[in-house]
C-alpha cells in the first residue's frame, strides 16, 4: 500500500485523464485534417477506442498497485478506480457502437469519438473530486461535450431541438450547482468534501440555514444530471433525438459519472446533517422510481423506453445515495456497472435494427424477432431481465439490485420503507420490459416487412461482450463483488451516525 503526498496524489491521481486528454486534443487534430468521410471516421474512432483502452491500462495498474491517498482535492482510491473503470468500458463501447451508427446513417463527422473522449474525461475527473470546484470543472467538461453530442447529426431536427433543451436546462441547473457550492462554502469556510464534513460536526451547522440551502440547491444539480423526477423532464426527448450510441452514452455512462460525484461528495460532506437532508433525499428517490417506470408502461418507441428505464434506475440508486454507509459504494459500483452493460448491449441491438434514415425503432419492428435473429432475441431477453433484476436469466441486474437492498437494511437507521419502493416499482417495470419480451416472441412479423440488415462487427461484440458478462457475472459475482468491497470512500462522521437514534423525519415514510 502506497500513502501519497498530495503532489504525488494529484499526479498519480490524473495520469489516466491526462492520457485520455491529450490523446483527444491529438485525434482532434488529426480528425480536423482531412475531409470528412465515412472511412475518415472510422479509422479515428479505432484509434479513439486505443486511447480509451491505454487509459483503462493505467486505472488497472494504479488499481492493482493498490495506491490510495486520503487528502488533497483528487481521490486516489480504489473508489475512484473503479468508477474510472466503468467509465472507460462504457467510453470503448459507445464508440464501438458510434462507429458504425454514423455509417449505417451516413454520418461522416470523425469529431464524434473526440468529444467522447473529452466528455469521459470530464466524467474521470467529476468521480475523482474530493473538491466542490473540481467537482463544477469536472460537469462542465463533461457537459459541454455531451451538449454537441446529442446534436452532432445536423441533418436531424429532432437532435438539434432535442441538444437545444439540453443545453438550456443544463446551464440553469449548473446554475443551482454553482450556487449551492457558494453558499457551502459561505457556511462552512472550505470547499473540500471531507474538511467541510468536519467542521459541520464541529461547529455544530447541521440548523444553520445557509448550509441547508447549499445542500438543497446541489440536489437540485446533481438531480439534473442523473435526470432525477422533477428534473428528468430533458431526459426522453434528448435520448430519443441524439445519435443512438449517444443515448447509449449518456444513459449509462454520464449516469455513472453524476452518481459517483453525488455519492462521494454526500457520503464525506454532508452525513452530518443526514436528519436534515434524508426526507428531500428520500422523496426524490420515490417520486423518480415511481414516474419513471409508471410512464415506461406507456412507451412503444424503444429509445424513449429506455429513457424511462434510465429515470427509473435513477431512483433506485438515489436509495443508495439516501443510505449513506461504508456499503453504499460497493453497492452502486456493482450497480452501475450492471446497469451500464445491459444499457450498451439493449441499444446494440437497436443500432442493428435501425434503417438508415430512420431514427427510431418500436416495438412493431421487433415483433417475431426470435424467428429472424433469435440469437438477437436472445441477447435482447438478457438485458430486459437484467434491467428489470430478474433471479438467474437477468444475471448481474438481479444481484445489484439485492446489493442495494441489502445495503439499505443494513444501514445504521434501516431505510425499509425505500426498500419496498424499490421492490414494488420493479414490479411495475415489469409490465414495459416483459412486454419487449412478449412482442419479440409471441407477436408474428408484420406481412411485407423488410428483413432486418446485418449487423456490424463492432455492433455484435458490444452485443456478445455484454451479454456473456451480464450472464457470468450473475453466477460468479465475486470476480468484481471483491473488487468493489475495497472500493469504499472516507465516511464522514461515521461513528456518529452509527450510533444515532432513527431522526423524527425518518418515522412518516417508514
């Protein structure tokens, strides 16, 4: 085990983003130098999909060294790393999926795995922030690079309405983001997670009002960027408008990025204040279990499904989020890596099915799947029921599901009542993934419908890789369950909160 000064931590800390970085800026200019073309594109998301992949080397190294630090404003542990891990993965496939996305759609813009590479960067560094400002560099990294994404394809005017929203309601709620930090700081006097955990328990600010308008106000931005109800409402029609490998992108791995900046900054800053914030917190994760998955039901274009799937997982990884203890990290690294390979395998598959020209596919063109492509109906079951956490054919999304479970009833204050929301809620999640299931099997294929394309090589890897390792690892789950046990940041206050009665405002919901 390596202690680090904090020079040596930032340096160690950011070599991965900076390979990642500076690799972009050189792919940027080698994208710029030549003319636009489908093959142009292709050779520079290879080499995007290297560059992501030696950054994934470097996480792995400094992982397996075991290096970790405990102050400064970078995190170097093994929380940091494996979060860093997931990013990359989902990084490698959405530029996989990119790659011939733009070909099948004759999009020949090769900047697209740039600004990939950029956001993900953005996205390294917002789940390595130990600090309130580098937790702000890191969103508008990765902000404004996702903002040209979903509006990339300048042919379709569904992606630049859908980037416009996006882009409008992002900057205001950077502006709730920026002001919450102000008025933290203003209550607390730092900026440093831990150091502001500190001196709320020492000076006693859990009552002080500037303090709770902070927190309340940094809800309000993170909730956007996990696209949190009643901050989700740009989530469906930027997915449904952007690139698909792009919703893919933003669905999964911006999501990891937001939820490990807003479980690190509440598990080492604010527990604390835990009876002041958990109600709001609480609430929040409720309301978005609840609408995602209610209005899900409704949904027959499968881009805009996912997008309410995407709310609904929201919600149960806000439960995490509500439930603040050395477990919670474990929990929602498993989930979101759980999460993140059956998001990239479903929109695989609908990347195979889409015809050039078109933008969306729904349920009717998936009706009698399993009789053309039953290996693709297969695969597809997989990551519905890995989605919905079905026991043994949903393989890894049952067991994040019960580690979150798990981890709530545990707690030092058991959160019961979060966990029934989070059980009754995938029951009604049930109804739109076991419905794609039933479309696929058991409706027949439309008369005269035209036979779906093949599917590209890098399309069917993301689709296989995913598949295979939702599968294995919901039979041996310790291959990562070991890892990310190891991956738990500082707990602030953490006999304090062991100790301490159920708060009044945790009785009404239980």
């Amino acid at each position: 085990m390596f202690d680090l000064s904090i020079p040596a931590q930032l340096s160690a800390a950011l070599l991965p983003d900076l390979l990642l970085m500076v690799g972009a800026m050189l792919l940027l200019v080698w994208a710029a130098w030549r003319p636009d073309s489908l093959a142009h594109q292709r050779s520079v998301g290879l080499a995007s999909i290297g560059v992501a992949a030696l950054a994934l080397v470097a996480v792995v190294w400094y992982m397996g060294r075991g290096t970790t630090a405990t102050l400064g404003p970078i995190a170097v542990d093994n929380f940091r790393w494996l979060v860093d891990a997931v990013i990359l993965v989902g990084t490698i496939a959405a530029i996989a999926l990119a790659i011939e996305d733009n070909e099948r759609q004759g999009v020949a813009i090769a900047e697209t795995h740039v600004l990939i590479l950029l956001a993900s960067s953005g996205m390294m560094l917002l789940a390595a922030a130990r600090d309130l400002m580098i937790v702000f560099l890191g969103i508008e990294l990765m902000s404004i690079a996702v903002y040209a994404l979903a509006g990339i394809n300048r042919r379709s005017p569904r992606g630049a309405e859908g980037a416009l929203k996006y882009f409008l309601l992002g900057a205001f709620s950077t502006a709730f983001l920026l002001y919450g930090i102000a008025l933290v700081y203003g209550a607390t006097g730092a900026t440093n997670v831990a150091v502001i955990g500190e001196r709320i328990q020492a000076v006693g600010l859990t009552g002080n009002a500037i303090l709770l308008i902070g927190i309340a106000l940094l809800v309000v931005g993170f909730g956007f960027k996990v696209s949190a109800v009643p901050f989700h409402m740009w989530a469906p029609d930027v997915y449904d408008g952007a690139p698909t490998a792009i919703t893919a992108y933003m669905a999964a791995t911006a999501k990891t990025a937001a939820f490990a900046a807003f479980l690190r900054v509440w598990l080492e800053a604010f527990p604390p204040a835990f009876e002041k914030w958990y109600p709001a917190v609480a609430m929040l994760a409720i309301a978005t279990m609840l609408i995602g998955n209610a209005i899900g039901l409704v949904q027959r274009n499968l881009k805009r499904l996912l997008a309410y799937s995407s709310i609904g997982h929201a919600g149960y990884l806000l439960v995490a989020v509500a439930s603040p203890t050395v477990y919670s990290s474990s929990a929602m690294i498993f989930y979101l890596l759980a999460y993140t390979l059956a998001t990239y395998g479903a929109f695989a598959i609908i990347i195979a099915l889409t015809r050039p020209g078109a933008y969306t596919v729904t349920t009717d063109d998936i009706s009698g799947l399993w009789r053309e492509r039953p290996a693709m109906a297969v695969a597809m079951v997989v990551f519905m029921l890995s989605l919905l956490g079905f026991p043994l054919f949903g393989g890894a999304g049952f067991l994040a599901k019960y580690y979150v479970i798990k981890t709530v009833l545990q707690a030092a204050i058991p959160q019961t009542t979060l966990a029934v929301w989070l059980v009754l809620t995938s029951v009604v999640a049930a109804g739109y993934y076991l419905y794609v299931v039933m479309v696929m099997f058991m409706k027949p294929r439309p008369e005269g419908a035209a036979p779906t394309l093949p599917s590209g090589s890098l399309t069917r890897a993301v689709m296989v890789t995913a598949a295979i390792a939702t599968l294995v690892l919901g039979v041996w789950p310790n291959l990562v369950v070991r890892w990310t046990e190891q991956g738990t940041p500082r707990l602030g206050n953490a006999p304090a909160m062991a100790t301490a009665a159920p708060p009044a405002a945790e009785r009404p919901l239980r």
